[in-house]
C-alpha cells in the first residue's frame, strides 16, 4: 500500500489529526484543552448527522434527541452509582442506539420532508417527557455530582481523552463504512431507492443500521459534551440550537464529504471565538454566510479548498482493481 493509494492517504490524515490532539495537552494551555473538548464532541456529532442526510439520505432534524438522551443516561447512571462517569459514555451509546431501535418500526414509514417533521417531533415529545419527570431534575436538569472531589486538572484530561476517543471513533466508523459494501448500499439509497432495492439493498435494514451507528455514537459524544458542562438541561440537552449548529457546520463545510464536516466545524468555532460577542449580528452573519454557501458553492468550503489543493484527503471512493488496463 502506497501513498498514493485513497486508502493510505486516509490513514495518515487520520494519524496526522490524532498527533495533533495527541500534542494539545501537553502544548496547549487549559483553555485549549477545554475547547479542543467541546470542538472533538461536536464534530463527532456533526459526522454523524453528515452520515445519515449527507450519505444516506435520511434528513434527522431530531438528532438532538440522541444528544439529550445521551447526556442524561451518563449523569443519572454516574449519580446513582457514585462512580466515575467517563466508563459510562458507553452506556449512553447503548441506551441512544437501542432509542433509536425503538423509533425505526415509526420513523421509517415516513419519507422526506415528513421524516424530518416526525424525527423533531419525536425529539420534542422526549423534551417534554423529561421536562416534567421529576427525578430527572424536571426543568432545572440535573448537575453531574459524580465529579465531586476530582480535581479538576484530572476531570478536565479524561474528559478531554474521552471526546477525543469519540472523534477517533467516529472519524474512522464513517471512514470504513463509506469504503465498504455497506456504504455503496448507502449512497445507492439516498440516490434512487427503488434502484438500489432492485439492486439488492434492503432498505430498512441499511436504514436502521445506519441510524444505530450514528446515535450510538452521537449519544456518546453528547455526553461527553455534558461532561464539560458539569449540568444538562431539556432546554440544553434537546434543544434545536444543536440542529443550528449542525447543518451550519455540515453544510457550510461539504454536505456527503469526510471533510465537510471538519471544515465547517473549524470554521464555526473559528467564528464563534472570534465574533460571538457581538450579539445577535453574530447570528446574522452566521446565516447570511450559510445561505451564500448554499447559494454559489453548493460543494461547500471543503469544495473550494479541494479544487485548489487538487486531492481528497478523506478518499471514498472505489476504483475496479483492473481500472485504467486496456486503455
């Protein structure tokens, strides 16, 4: 395997990125690492909802609810047993895929628009649900206790190797997948799905594996993200503002890219570090920038960046082992 090879140039993008979260810690300083924290978890999200609407076709406009779900299973489980929360990310991935399970038999009758409308439905009746439980916190949310005693340096690194575990995680999910059979089904889906069932695909069975994939793993994220907060919400936690967010940064960057993603969401935090200050023009010129984007670079800002570096660095394409003989 070469250089030149899609799939070695991947993995040295991947190697590369994981150097430099590598590095962080020990370069930067505590806010860095604080915000380094909060960017892996949203990317990680960010490549999850990219993989369902930007591969896959399925538009989620609910997928806060992963996050919400995600983020109250690790704090109730780490109060209630009065351990450690970081073991219990892998709880939230697991309650959030077997949710999602639970939705799928109502979720994928719909199509379209209408799936859209039903999966932010199903994320509002879980807001109110939690809204007014009681020992959830009700509206209040509840703090994570758990954290009580470790020092702070402490909590702040495993939390910060925890998102970064994620990122990786997700980052080379999406990564093995788009260059598998599974993701060629995928794709063919989201393009014609009677052609792609007429090719063999099972529609809801790629439907479903797909979603689990991406809330188990969006769930996971947004817990680690609460993690950094120290308190979640069903304001916070199921709020429509990560929607914003998330087809601000996928969108912006290259909806149906590995790189979109990253692009926008560097460009997001890059933004809102710079210019989240100045009130509600920061919005403004958030959607202005989105509706420009969407208006005459439709690849997105990783489309420009490629057309002037002249190389994918997240490569999902397949090429026929006899590709170029003859010629």
């Amino acid at each position: 395997m070469t250089l030149a090879s899609p799939l070695a140039r991947s993995l040295v993008a991947v190697g590369f990125l994981a150097a430099v979260l590598l590095a962080i810690p020990f370069t930067g300083s505590r806010y860095a690492v604080l915000l380094t924290t909060e960017i892996a978890a949203v990317l990680a999200i960010a490549l999850m909802w990219n993989l369902l609407a930007g591969f896959g076709g399925i538009v989620f406009m609910g997928f806060q609810v992963f996050i919400g779900i995600g983020g109250y299973t690790l704090f109730v489980a780490a109060n209630g047993f009065g351990m450690l929360p970081f073991p219990f990310v892998l709880l939230s991935a697991i309650v959030c895929a077997g949710f999602a399970l639970l939705i799928t038999p109502i979720l994928f009758r719909l199509s379209g628009a209408q799936l859209a409308i039903g999966s932010w439905v199903i994320s509002e009746v879980v807001r109110l649900i939690v809204y007014h439980t009681g020992p959830l916190g009700g509206g209040g949310g509840i703090a994570l206790t758990a954290v009580r005693g470790i020092d702070r340096s402490v909590r702040l690194f495993a939390t910060y190797g925890t998102a970064v575990a994620i990122l990786l995680i997700a980052l080379l999910t999406c990564l093995g997948l788009m260059r598998s059979r599974f993701g060629l089904a995928l794709r063919a889906m989201k393009d014609s799905p009677l052609a792609a069932e007429a090719m063999g695909v099972t529609i809801r069975k790629t439907q479903t594996y797909v979603l689990l994939i991406a809330a188990a793993i969006g769930g996971a994220a947004g817990a680690c993200y609460y993690m950094v907060a120290l308190q979640v919400s069903p304001t916070a936690g199921f709020s429509m503002n990560w929607m914003a967010i998330i087809l601000f940064a996928v969108i912006l960057g290259g909806i149906g890219t590995l790189e979109g993603p990253i692009v926008g969401v560097a460009i997001y935090f890059l933004l809102r570090e710079t210019m989240g200050n100045i009130g509600s023009l920061y919005f403004i010129i958030l959607g202005l920038l989105a509706i420009g984007v969407t208006l005459f670079a439709p690849g997105g800002a990783w489309g420009l960046l490629k057309s002037l570096i002249k190389i994918d660095l997240l490569p999902i394409r397949r090429q026929m082992r006899d590709a170029g003989r003859g010629a």
